[in-house]
C-alpha cells in the first residue's frame, strides 16, 4: 500500500489523523478525480466543437435532449450508487468477502436495470424531442443521436458500476484512468464518425460523414471501450474485491434491500432533477435556435468550472463510506466539514476564473458571433454561483458516504422545483436565455445554503444501514 492507501488503512484501524494527515487523504482521493474531471470535460469541449463546426441546427438538436440523457444518465447512477456505498462500508468494517458479494449481486442488477431503460428509450426515441419542442428541423436529427445514445445505455452502466465499485476499495486511480481514456477515445471515434474524408494538410483523414449521428456512436464506443476495462480490473485484479472460487452470492433479497434503500432516493431524485432539466429545456426551446444552442456551450462550459467539485465528491463518497464503516463518528464529521470547504474553496476559483474568461471558453465551442454573445453573457451570470453549488455538490457526496441519499433529495428538489422552475418560467418571457439562467444562479445559491445548515446540524453521520 502506498500514499492515501496507508492513510485509509490507519483510519480503519483506529488510528489518529493528524490534521495534516486529513487533508492529504483528502487531497490523495480527490486529485485523481478531479484530473479526471477535467479531462472529460476538456474533451466535451473538443467534442462539443466538432458539432458547432456543422452548424447551429445540428448543436441545437443534440442541446435539445443533453437535459434527457442527463436524466438518464442519473439514473443509471443511481442504479448503482447503493451498491458502491455498501462495498465502502465493508471495507471500512474489515469484511472484503461480504464486499465481494455485493460486488456481484450490484453489476447483475445494475445491468438488468439499464436493458429497462434502453429498451424504453429505444421505442420512445422519436417521440422525445417533438415532446420537448423540437421544430421539424432539429426533432429529426435530436432522434437519431438519442436513439444511439439509449441503445449504448448497458454499456455506459457497466462503465458507471465497475468505477464506482473500484472508487469505494479506496482506488481512485482506475477509475480516472478510465475517465480520461474514455474521453481521448470519444474525441478520436467522433473525429472518424462525424465528418466525411477530407484533406487536412494534405494529409487525406478518413471518415464516416455520419454528423449528429456520428457523435452518438462515437460516445458509445468509447463507453463499451472503458466499460470492458473497468470490469476485467474489478473482477480480475482488485486486490480486495477480484473474484474468489467458491464464494457464491448470499443474502441477495437483503443486499438488494440495502442498496435500494440508499439508491431510490437518489433514483427519485434523478427523475426529479432530470424532469426539470427537461422543463427548462422546454422553457428555452421557444427562445430560439441561438438560445437553445447558446445554452447548450454554456452548460459545455459551466462544466469546466464545477467538475472539479463532483472529484472532490468522488473523494468525499469514499473517504466518509470507510471511516462510516469503521464506525468512526466523530472523524466523520470532521471529514465532511474539510472537504466541503475544500470544494467551496476549489469552485470560488473556478467561478473567478469562468467570469474572466468567459468570452473564450464559448468561443471555442461556436464560431458563430450571435452563439457567443449570449453564451458570454450567461456565463458570467453563474460564475457568482460557483463557491454555492461547490458546497451542495460535496456536502450530498459526504450525506451518501453515510448512505444519507434522503436529506439530499429533499434539498435538491426544493431548491429545483421551490426556485429555478418558477422563477425560471417568469423570467425567460422578460429576460430570454438571461432570465432563465438568473434564476440557476439564484437556486443554487439557495441549494448551497439547505445543505450547509443540514451540514452543521446533527446525527447525519448515524444513519442506519
């Protein structure tokens, strides 16, 4: 063992951290992570240019369904989420067989889950993007690159399940390795996908012309690509949780009772969450095609600002998991004020530097002069969000650690649904794009500040498994 490896050991036995200690396991865990992060998001950007270059109505209909597949994507999280904090808190607990067993039981169910999804979005695939106000030009071509995206769904959950489970046994390398390689792979399987042979430099570059169609296969085979590595890591070389002959799964109904218990609220908050995505995108369709594109870039590149948050909570999830499992309370909470304040900290820079290069970061995704204007504008407008949604962002992963994934879905749907959505609603008919997008930086302030006082209060760190 090495680094944060050792430091995870001492915590599970017993030991005491320095305050140094602390922050260094706190560093060691999420700085993979967030390398992780951001490299995807550097390679959304990459990607998110290639589909600008073909033009507005092509952005405006994969922009049309991004809030759809987040939804989805949600809720093939959630499906394993339960799952993932278990094995945390076993190997907290010292017990890496009964970790194996939910190991096992996890990637069966997960995988059962996401062939209901993608058969469901399959079927419904050309109805979605007329539901959320597509015109004849851009519903077409948002219902070919959804109909891939849905059909790749398995893959992405297996992807989604083996990292999670690695990330909980305490490796946080692997699954930023498979986050980096996916998004290098997306980047070159788009390059082939989307645009015909042409002659760069005089060099002939082969391709498939395919357009949107091509960025959605070009994703999907990059998520098969690093859902085959996770899994043969997980089941074959995890020193903790690889296969072992003879152990065969037990309590199954119990486990999956368990895992439930902690992932449905996370479900529900998914569909929830992702349902008002889905009316905010039906809020900026009428605006127009520059606003639902200028949306779509700003949303590319917001990302850049609060991914680093989300590594910050990988490291969150599985830091406060062992330390739950090992039954350290009073280290728990301590644990969770520290990176709280340390994804505040890391997103008030983010936000400072979104605000001043905001011109910049649309101008790389859109050539077009109207795209970046507004782009540029609602940018600027969230950055003053930033060190807010940084503290709900790691506050929920320190609240799932302890399998606390309730309190988070209460907060999230209040702050959405009491704030953004009406406010949203309100603004857009006097505003445009510019009101929708005060009202996200008005609920997120707000979202920040229901899970800092639930932070601060007491007995989040004995839930009952």
């Amino acid at each position: 063992m090495r680094g944060h490896e050792n430091l995870l050991g001492k915590m599970r036995a017993g030991g005491t951290l320095t305050n140094r200690e602390e922050i260094l396991l706190i560093a060691q865990l999420a700085l993979p992570a967030i390398v992780a992060q951001l490299s995807s998001i550097i390679m959304q950007y990459i990607d998110a240019s290639m589909v600008g270059r073909l033009g507005a109505v092509d952005s405006a209909a994969i922009g049309l369904v991004a809030s759809t597949t987040w939804l989805i994507g949600g809720m093939c999280t959630a499906a394993c989420i339960g799952f993932s904090v278990l094995i945390a808190h076993r190997i907290g607990a010292g017990e890496d067989e009964e970790a194996r067993n939910v190991v096992k039981i996890g990637l069966i169910v997960a995988l059962l889950i996401s062939f209901v999804i993608s058969g469901f979005c399959v079927i419904f695939s050309g109805q979605i993007p007329v539901w959320l106000g597509g015109n004849s030009k851009i519903a077409p071509r948002a219902a070919q690159y959804f109909r891939i995206y849905a059909a790749a769904l398995p893959a992405m959950q297996m992807m989604y399940s083996a990292s999670g489970m690695v990330q909980a046994s305490g490796n946080m390398r692997l699954p930023s390795f498979l986050g980096i390689l996916e998004c290098v792979l997306d980047v070159i399987f788009n390059m082939i996908m989307i645009f015909p042979t042409r002659q760069v430099n005089g060099i002939t570059i082969f391709g498939f012309g395919m357009t949107v169609r091509g960025a959605a296969l070009g994703t999907a085979l990059a998520e098969a690509v690093a859902a085959v590595l996770g899994l043969a890591y997980l089941l074959k070389k995890s020193p903790s949780l690889h296969l072992r002959a003879g152990e065969k799964m037990h309590e199954i109904k119990l486990t999956i009772k368990k895992a439930f218990r902690i992932a449905i609220p996370s479900a529900i908050e998914s569909l929830i969450m992702g349902g008002a995505q889905v009316v905010q995108t039906t809020i900026v369709a009428p605006l127009g095609t520059v606003s639902i594109a200028a949306n779509s870039f700003a949303v590319t590149a917001e990302s850049l600002c609060y991914m680093p948050g989300y590594g910050i909570q990988s490291a969150a999830v599985t830091l406060i998991g062992q330390c739950y499992g090992a039954k350290r309370h009073e280290l728990t909470r301590k644990l969770g004020w520290l990176t709280t304040i340390s994804g505040i900290v890391v997103m008030t820079a983010a936000g400072i530097l979104m605000y001043i290069f905001a011109p910049q970061m649309i101008g790389i995704l859109s050539p077009d002069p109207e795209i970046r204007r507004l782009g540029t504008t609602v940018l600027r407008i969230e950055a003053f969000a930033e060190p807010m949604f940084g503290a709900s962002i790691v506050a929920s992963g320190v609240f799932r650690g302890t399998g606390d994934t309730l309190s988070s879905m209460i907060r999230n749907i209040i702050s959405m649904w009491g704030v953004r959505i009406p406010m949203a609603a309100f603004l857009s008919t006097r505003l445009g794009l510019r009101g929708v997008w005060i009202a996200m930086c008005t609920e997120l302030m707000v979202r920040g500040i229901l899970f800092l006082t639930h932070l601060a209060g007491h007995h989040w760190d004995r839930v009952k498994e």
